[in-house]
C-alpha cells in the first residue's frame, strides 16, 4: 500500500537517493545505429529547445550556505511510538559477526539516543541575518531540545517562535552575533508545471545534498491537512530532506519540502513542497504573535460528485457541498443551509471543495466574504462576517486525543480524511487515525480508517461527542465500541491496561 510519509528522520504515521545523472544531449552524430542518414541540421533538438540542461552550480553555490541542518530530541515516556525509519544503532547481525553498516550509520546519526529519548533529523533555511529560520512543524513540534548546526559547522540552540500544524510549518530563531547568510523567497504562483527546481536538506544525515528535478504537479491533495495545496516534485526527497527550501533557477525558495509518496520509505520520484506563497502568510504571523488565526465559515463540507451533481441538477461535479452548518456560526447567521453548493468564495471560484478552507482561512476574522451558492438549482450570493475558529473546533480538526483515550487518536471525518482512508464522505462517526502499539485499542483490534459510531451504545458524530463519552467511561474497565470497517460494521471491546 502506497503511503503518504514526511521527510524528517522521524516520520509521522499519515504520511516523506539518488543523486541526479544529466545526460548531455547533445548530437550523437558519430553513432547513426539505425542508418538514417540524418544530416547534422537534422539531427539537431527541436526548435526552442536548448540542446543541453542548465546548470543549476551557481543556485547550489549561493543558496547552500542558507540551509541548515535540524536535529532534535525528545523525551519518550509511556505513548513512546517506534517510527518508519528507525535510528540505527548497535543490535545483533543476522548474518553473523560484525554489523557491516554499524559504523557507517554511527559516523552520520552517532550513538543510539539513551533509553527515554528519541532524536529526529531535519532541513530548514534562514530567511533574516538574525537567525529567524524556516522549517516543518513535524521537524520540531514535540522537540524537547533543538540543535540548529549551519552550513559552516557552527551550532546553536534554537527556540521555537512558533508552529503551525495546520499547515506543517514552524519559524524557530537562533541567537547570533554576526549576519548569517539569507535565502530569497520567490512566489509560488510563478513556477509552471516542468519547470526546473532544486532541493537542498539534509537527507539521512548527509548534509548539503542537492538534488534537481521538475516541477511535476501543482495544488495536489494528498490528506496532510485542510489547506492542501502542494507542489509534486521529481526532485529526489528523501527522510531528513523536510523542512529544506525547493528553489527555482534564479534560487529563490518556491516551496518546503514536506512528504514524499513512497511504499518503501524511500524517494520514488514523486516529492511533495509547501507554496512558499502560503508559508509567507503563515510565518508572518508566527514572527509577530506566535500563532495564526485564520478566518472561521462554520460549516462542514463535502466534494461533489458525479452521482451528486447529477442529484442536484448540476452539468458537472463543481463546488463544495455543505453537509453540515455549525449552530450560531457565522454561516448559520448568514443564512447558509445544508444541502447548499458553494461555487465561489469572494468571486474566486469554487472548482473542488478542498479549494475553500484555504480560502476562508486566508480571510481575516471579521471581514465580511461573498458567497456564491446554489440552492434548489438557483444562484443566490450571501453575505458572510467571518468568525475566528474556536480553539474547541481546531482542536476537534486536528483530531486531538481525549485524557482517557485508550491508546487511539480520533478526528472528525473531514473530505481529505476520507479521501485518505477512502470513506463514504457520508459516513456518521469519527474516524481513527492513529493506534498506540500495545493499546488497549490495538489488541482490541481496532485500526487506523476505522469508523467509531458509537461509544458504550451512544451515538458519536463529532470528536466532542467522542470525547465526552470517553470522559463518561474514565472509570470503567471496558470499552464497548461500534466501529465500521469497508461495508461491515462490528463491535470492539477494549479492556483497560493492567
């Protein structure tokens, strides 16, 4: 099964090599193995295309120095959870005698963290001369400790500014005495599908490593959050590689490299970069209140499909169906309605539902937003006050556990979710997400994509739901749930540790 995984040497459970061979293309015109008497005009590229690739030494030259290296490190207690890639250490050879790669492995990641502890590799590039540096949320965001070590060796402890895991992006800061070395940040919205960029990080240790690539794809989703928008990259990504700039040929920073789509682990040519155009938005905010607030709509969405365009007599599956006004939202005081297609959102259309949430969010709160709706087949515009979202429902989005959660992570069944775990976007209940090793809910069985319907015989539709009847049962010594899995539905029971 294909997974979506992030690029830090301590990957998280959602979901991220080779160096770069160019070929010289230039004429063969000594090897004519086919005999087809071309001429050397004939054989020449097509018209408007350089006959060999641009060297990208001059980028790497001047953008290296900018990029730093993250390491981090934990303390792990009780919810302590083994991550994808492992950091190798000292343990018995299967084949006999001495580990071959034990030494290779302790010159890069040095001796296994002590019991208790968990270390974390990642990338990251400095955006002022007095230490404010980007990088992923998922690189630093349970860190205990964070060492920043620069392109000249020098290293520094580093604080965190601020986070956002919304968007998986942190600005940490570093205390210096003299300037350091910038990277530009360009836009986003500029680069085109084949252009060339560049990605520099720290992969499994090695730092400095430049790789190249194209630009593969823009505003893909893949589940890594409500304002998906990433940019697909060939350029080889690889774990430790998070939190590094994506650059383009003029080396402004483009995008953070964030996930890669991979069975093994490893880079298969399909790489996943934050716009750096969103990122600016974000750490601007971090840098002067460490946090971000984000305009607040109050309604719950849904794709449109082609089955439900069809009943909603639309030509074509376009919008965002709302399947869910939230009580005294400022969507509900609006006049907003179940069953209502949003097409556009202050005049920018509406072609996919993930296409909204980043839209309301970038709204600041308070401003009044145009919303474009079809209802009962007919076009009709309200007028929108934007709230700001409540930490209550933040925390609902973000899947955030309970006290007495029994060893799972639950989260309320949002489109990219159900996209993730390929769910009925109709479906009741909130969906697992994640599962302790050696929880109670592991040896129950219970598994991420798992669909909780109810909680002791009562109905949960929300994450608030979720955890007041986990709070009614912090007593009890079982756990009855009513989880749906594909098209069956079964009962779980959990029986508390010891």
């Amino acid at each position: 099964m294909h997974t979506f995984q992030f690029s830090s040497h301590r990957a998280l459970a959602v979901a991220l090599l080779a160096g770069v061979l160019l070929w010289d293309t230039s004429p063969l015109l000594a090897l004519d193995l086919f005999g087809s008497g071309k001429s050397e005009e004939q054989a020449q590229a097509p018209a408007g295309r350089s006959s060999s690739l641009p060297s990208l030494s001059d980028t790497a030259k001047h953008a290296s120095p900018a990029v730093v290296n993250i390491s981090t490190t934990q303390k792990v207690e009780r919810r302590r959870r083994t991550p994808p890639f492992p950091m190798p250490g000292p343990g018995p050879n299967p084949f006999g005698g001495e580990d071959p790669f034990e030494e290779f492995f302790r010159r890069f990641f040095g001796d296994r963290p002590p019991p208790g502890q968990q270390r974390s590799l990642g990338s990251g590039f400095i955006v002022s001369e007095d230490g404010y540096i980007i990088t992923n949320n998922h690189v630093v965001g349970d860190a205990d400790k964070i060492t920043v070590r620069l392109s000249d060796k020098e290293e520094y402890e580093a604080k965190v500014v601020g986070s956002d895991e919304k968007t998986d992006i942190a600005l940490i800061k570093i205390n210096v005495k003299h300037p350091l070395p910038v990277v530009p940040l360009g836009k986003s919205t500029d680069i085109q599908v084949g252009d060339w960029v560049m990605a520099i990080g720290n992969p499994f240790g090695l730092e400095q490593t430049v790789t190249a690539g194209i630009v593969s794809a823009k505003g893909r989703v893949i589940g890594a959050g409500p304002y998906d928008d990433f940019i697909q990259t060939d350029a080889s990504i690889n774990p430790g590689n998070s939190g590094g700039p994506l650059l383009n040929l003029k080396g402004e920073v483009v995008g953070i490299n964030s996930a890669i789509f991979s069975q093994s682990g490893g880079n298969i040519g399909i790489g996943f970069a934050i716009p750096i155009d969103l990122a600016k938005s974000v750490v601007t905010q971090l840098k002067e209140k460490g946090k971000v607030t984000r305009g607040w709509l109050g309604v719950a969405i849904q794709s449109v499909t082609p089955e439900l365009a069809k009943s909603f007599g639309l030509k074509e599956p376009t919008g965002a169906l709302v399947a869910e006004v939230t009580k005294d939202g400022p969507a509900e005081k609006a006049g907003l309605e179940r069953g209502d297609i949003i097409t556009a959102f202050n005049e920018t259309p509406i072609k996919d539902s993930h296409e909204l949430p980043a839209l309301v969010a970038q709204t600041p709160v308070g401003n009044k937003a145009e919303v474009t709706v079809l209802r009962g087949g007919k076009e009709k515009t309200v007028t929108v006050k934007l709230g700001e979202l409540p930490e209550q429902q933040a925390k609902a989005e973000r899947g955030e556990e309970s006290e007495e959660s029994w060893g799972m992570t639950v989260a309320s069944l949002t489109a990219e979710l159900a996209r993730r775990f390929q769910l009925e976007n109709d479906q009741k209940g909130v969906v697992v997400t994640e599962v302790e090793p050696g929880s109670p809910a592991e040896l129950a069985g219970i598994q991420p994509g798992d669909v909780v319907e109810e909680v002791n015989r009562q109905p949960v539709s929300s994450v608030e739901d979720f955890n007041k009847a986990m709070a009614d049962a912090k007593d009890k010594e079982t756990l009855l749930l009513l989880a749906r899995r594909g098209t069956f539905t079964s009962f779980f029971a959990l029986r508390k540790a010891g």
